[in-house]
C-alpha cells in the first residue's frame, strides 16, 4: 500500500487506527540549494564545513555538506506537507536512530519515504505511531533514515 | 569537570583524545520568541499547533508549541557556538534517542549542557565521540534530551 489516498479515513482525517503495521507512503521531493544549506547552517550549525565554502573545499568531505538537522527538518517538512497535515497528530515523542548515512550536497535531490512500524492505542483517545522514515538521494542512496514515535488521535 | 576552558587542548583546538568520559560542558541559553517560533514551523514543520496561534489556542496543550525540529536546531546551535567551534569535528554520525519531553512554548529561556559518554579512537586518526545532550526551561524542567555520535579528528 503506498500513498495517503489508500489509507482508510473518515471526513478526511487519518486517525491512528486507520494506520496499520507496513503501510508505506511516498513523501516527495526536495532540492536543497547551496543558499538554503549555508543559511540554513549559518543560523542553527555555524560549523565551517557547512557554511564556509573555502574551507570546506579544503577539508574533509572536499567541499559543503548539509547540516544534519537541515537534513532532518527537510524530512519534517516532507512528512508534513505529504502526510501529517491530513493526519490526526498531537505531537513528536521522540526520534530514535536518526542516522546521518551520507554527506548531502548543495543541489542534491533529496525523495523521502515512511513506513508504518507499531500502532499502539491507548485508552484516553490517542494512539502511539512508530514509523521509519528514509531520505535518499538522486541515485537513490540513503543519506538520512530516522524513527519517529508520534502520539495521534485515535478515531472518534 | 564544567566549562570548555578546562578542556586540555593545543593549539586552541579541542580533539577526540583531549574529551574524556564524564565531562561535562554548559552551553548557555536561547530564547525562543513566537515569532521565530511560527517562522521556524513554517519553513519545516506546518503543523497548526506550530504556526496558528488560534487552532493552537483551542487544541491540545492549549497555545503554540515549538517544533522539535526547531528545539533540536537551538540545541545544535547552543553546542556549535559554545563547544564545536573550538573542536575538531569531522562530522555527526548519527543522533539517538532524542526525547520531546515537554513542549516549548514562545517565550521560554532553553538552557544546555553536555555530558561526554565515550570516545573510541580508532586507528585512522580519528574518534567515535558519543555526548548527551540536556535541554532544560527557566524552571529547569527537562525539555529536551539527545545523544549524539560524531566523529572528531584525535590529535596530530
């Protein structure tokens, strides 16, 4: 099953207990731009190798990567615009294994996917989500897997 | 063990052989406005409790909440301003267990420490540097936890 428009929902909100273990959907894609990645980085991880284009030209990976949480805020904003804005979400509980697989480079094209991993209802109305997102890039290498938990609304 | 300044270094630079297991790091504090907050959830994580301040107001925690991508972005920059900039680091390797314990809101002072876990040398000039990260509020309640593994250069 791939896709929002496959998983069961009522009045167009995707509850907890319309997710099931395995369920796969697509997120899209992103382009991150050497301007976005040095912003970005400028503002949340002024490391040089992110955000001075010299040194990083002379350094470990030959020149800029991607700050991690940039990497992680564009598989939010992924997941977000693709998924969450339909879906019944109260908040994040946590991330686990947010593994940093690849260096990502300016002009990368970067797809996102997520996989249903536990549904746990509980019994005040919500229900636990464990999905595993992964982020590769334009030759479909994984540069970016994490593991979201994430309490939702459980069907009215 | 408190403070970047009794680190042994040389050369101003902190490598992974200078960091020992137990020491512990203060990174100052960040106050997150609305404002920043809205714009920051508006880039990369839409969501209404992060960016309408009126269906915010009526959901579940009652007023905007900050994304925890933003959290974990003020966390990353509290260590790079504080810590990294100092220290020779290659590059993260992997975030885990970052733990949303409580939801920021616009106006908290968010204040960090660091405490070392490990540090593996290995034989190519490097070291495997595991450090947990603790994000507390004005009343020192937790807000934040992270464990980060990243790889930093060992000494010349």
């Amino acid at each position: 099953m791939i896709g929002r428009y496959e998983v069961g929902s009522r009045n167009g909100v995707v509850y907890a207990d319309d997710l099931a273990v395995g369920d796969r959907f697509e997120l899209g894609s992103y382009t991150v731009t050497e301007q976005e990645l040095v912003e970005f980085a400028g503002q949340w991880d002024p490391q040089s190798f992110h955000i001075d284009r010299e040194s990083a030209e002379g350094g470990y990976f030959g020149g800029l990567i991607a700050s991690g949480v940039h990497t992680i805020a564009i598989c939010q904003r992924l997941t977000v615009t693709s998924l969450y804005n339909d879906w019944s979400v109260i908040a994040g509980k946590c991330f686990r294994n947010v593994n940093f697989l690849r260096p990502v480079r300016p002009g990368e094209v970067l797809t996102g996917s997520m996989l249903i991993d536990n549904v746990v209802l509980d019994d005040r109305g919500r229900g636990l989500v464990t999905a595993a997102a992964e982020i590769v890039n334009g030759d479909g290498k994984p540069m970016l897997t994490m593991v979201t938990e994430m309490f939702m609304r459980s069907r009215p």
